[in-house]
C-alpha cells in the first residue's frame, strides 16, 4: 500500500522534463528522457559509482546550449556555473563543507578547443571526478611545512559548447547535439525572475523524492539493454538506476534512450588518428600485400583526398609521424610496430610488414568492407615478396632505395 505522503516521482519526471521542453528544443525525444534523468541522479549522486557527464554541443552559436544549462541549473542541487576555473579551485570547491556541487561548464570549447591549447589539469579534473574514487594528490601548508592532501573531485558536471570535446571527456560523457531551431520550433521565453522560482520548486520536490528512494537506488544494479557494456554501460547505470526507481513508463524510455545515444555518439564520433591510420593501411594501402615501403606508404596516403594525412598540424605525413603513430601499437609478439627493412628489386628500403600490423587491426579497426582486397585503385604500390607487383606499375614502384627511404612531400 502507498503511504499517503509518498511522492509519484515517474509524475514528478513528467513535470521536469516539460519545463525542459518549454524553453529547450533538443534534437531528439531520447534527449529529453536523458536531460530529466541527469537532473534527478544529481540529486543522487553519492549512491554511484560513476557520475556521467552531460555535454550540449553544436557546430555553430545560437543553438540553445546555454538555455539548456541554465535550465539544468534550476533543477539541480548546489549548482555553480562558470566559463572559467582552475583546476584547483574546483577541487577545493567538491571537498568543501557544503556538499558536492553541481558544476556546470558554458563555453567549454574555450577551454579544449584548438585555439585554447590543451588544459590537462581541467581535463584531469573532469575526468578523475566522473569515478567515486578519482582526486588529486596536492601539497598544503606554508613554507617548508607542507604536507600531501588528496582532493576529492567526484561531482556531476555539466557542459556546454561549440565543436566536440577531448577523447577522455568524450566517452564519460551524454551527448545531446544540439541544433538551431528551425522556424516552426517555438520556445516559451525564458525570463529568470519567473521562471527560476519555478524550477527551484522542482528542484526542492526532486530532492525530497530522492530522499525516499536513496537506500533503494545504493543497492541498484540495473540491467543493461543488450550490446551495452564497458565505458557506456558506467556511463548510463546512474541514470538507469534513476529510472527503475522512478517507475511508470521511465524504465523503458530510459533504455531506448540508452541505445539510440550511444549509437549517435559511435555515429558522429571520428575514430582516433591512431585508429584511422590502421584501418586506411589496412584498407586502402596494403590490401593484401605482405610489405610496403615506407615511401610507397606515404605516398597512398598523400592521394587520399579525404583523409587528415596530408595536414598533420600544418604539415603533411612524414616518415618520421608515420612511424610515432604505428609505435603506439603492438606487433603478435607485443614488441611496439617499428619499420623493418624489405628486400626490393630497386634496393633495401625501410617499410612495414602486415605480418606486424595484424593484431592492431583486429583489436582496433572495425571489421572490413567487403571485396576491400579489391577496391584499391590502380596507382595503389603493393610490394609482395620482395618484387615489384607488375612491370606497368605506378613511378613510385621503380623508386630508388635512396628515395625510398625519404619522406614524401605534399604535392
């Protein structure tokens, strides 16, 4: 039997998700499910293990972003917004008395994009606070009478911004792209000094439904839909979690959401540079081949007009690149990939075997397209037991060992 006080909390999510939809127009049905359900687990936060961030990005400005975070801000405990902050300010923000704040991050590309440089100590701190127990080992005191503290940096996060994110923040994160809204796509004017009253009484109802359900949601382990493991299964078990408890019809709409935001995450997502090298050798260099010279390499990527390899930070790929990003990965005997001497008519240039490049492409790359072996153009070297693939072949195939050995120019 229900206690008369008891709080109908699928009732109260229906409530949080449309003053979202008021002021915000997110790309999809499963953003909203995923922005109410982030709301509440930051009411809830210190029953998980893991706290997913909740990044709002778009390509260009005037795509609700801002709106959507300070509508977030509304709704969730101890909210501090900012564009700026230091690492250890931040740090000394979560271990302070108050309780673990809500931090909400505007114009993130400020801070990781291409023209900021790289913030790894920002960076560390987002990515250390998504796990219970992440921190930081720093000094304290005065003068030489410092001891070592370290500084919790588990809180929910929120972000806004233009562009994509680092890698590391990326995969900790929800995504919600979002877009500008197109002519038939209202919005209700957002006017704080009626509004933030509003969302405050639902912040307050938030917090006093999780108090009723906080033993319940600690002890949670919900089920994963099917194919949802690793990285993205931490990232959505709070939320999940979230939505068993709740009830109604939130326990299904937060798995479909699930599903279809992880596949829109893998879709627009590139792969690592890393990973993109492997798969263009694989596919479109060595397509079968055993061997390939180091400048034959280069040069196939060089022709690839829709690959990054011809500006690399301003200059194209080179031998000396080719062989950093291949190293990272390992050979079948887990030795790292180093270019190796091949036997040519023309001499005995550097190049790389596919005998020492199979593991990373099994382990990395996604599976091949079919026919791949045969999708090469003509003007693809391949050298094949030490001898040239045909006599009609490309120039670069009759190259001098001398030349061979060269990195090649963008042309």
């Amino acid at each position: 039997m229900t206690a008369p006080n008891a709080i109908d909390g699928a009732a109260l999510l229906d409530e949080v998700e449309a003053f979202h939809r008021r002021f915000n127009v997110f790309p999809t049905e499963a953003a909203y499910v995923a922005v109410a359900l982030w709301d509440a687990h930051a009411h809830l936060i210190d029953c998980f293990e893991t706290t997913p961030r909740i990044a709002f990005l778009s390509p260009e400005p005037g795509s609700g972003k801002s709106r959507a975070l300070e509508i977030v801000e509304l709704l969730t405990p101890r909210p501090v917004a900012t564009v700026s902050a230091s690492a250890n300010a931040l740090y000394r923000l979560v271990d302070s008395a108050e309780g673990l704040p809500t931090v909400l991050f505007d114009e993130v590309d400020t801070i990781f994009g291409p023209k900021a440089g790289a913030d790894e100590a920002l960076r560390g701190f987002l990515n250390a606070g998504y796990r219970r127990i992440g921190g930081a080992l720093r000094c304290v005191g005065e003068g030489s009478n410092q001891n070592a503290q370290v500084f919790n940096s588990y809180c929910a996060v929120a972000m806004a911004g233009l562009g994509s994110l680092p890698d590391t923040v990326l995969t900790r994160s929800i995504i919600v792209r979002m877009r500008k809204r197109a002519p038939n796509e209202k919005v209700e004017p957002y006017r704080q000094r009626i509004h933030e009253k509003q969302g405050h009484a639902l912040r307050d109802r938030l917090a006093k439904w999780a108090d009723t359900v906080r033993d319940q949601v600690a002890q949670a382990w919900p089920a994963m839909p099917d194919g949802v493991t690793d990285r993205p299964a931490d990232v959505w078990e709070p939320l999940l979690a979230v939505a068993d408890a709740i009830g109604g019809d939130w326990p299904g709409r937060a798995r479909a959401a699930c599903l279809e935001l992880i596949s829109a995450a893998h879709d627009n997502d590139e792969a690592s540079l890393g990973v993109r090298l492997l798969t263009d050798l694989r596919d479109k260099v060595f397509c079968g081949a055993d061997r390939m010279p180091t400048a034959a390499i280069i040069e196939c990527l060089l022709r690839m007009d829709d690959a990054p390899w011809g500006d690399l930070d301003d200059k194209p790929i080179n031998s000396r690149t080719l062989a950093r990003l291949l190293g990272q990965y390992v050979t079948p005997a887990n030795k790292p990939i180093k270019p190796r001497g091949i036997r040519t008519p023309s001499g005995f240039p550097k190049g790389y075997y596919a005998e020492d490049l199979t593991d990373a492409w099994t382990r990395y790359c996604p599976p091949p397209p079919e026919e791949s072996a045969t999708s090469a153009t003509s003007a693809t070297p391949q050298v094949n037991r030490g001898e040239s693939v045909a006599d009609t072949a490309t120039p670069i195939r009759h190259m001098s060992a001398e030349a061979a050995t060269q990195p090649t120019l963008a042309r």
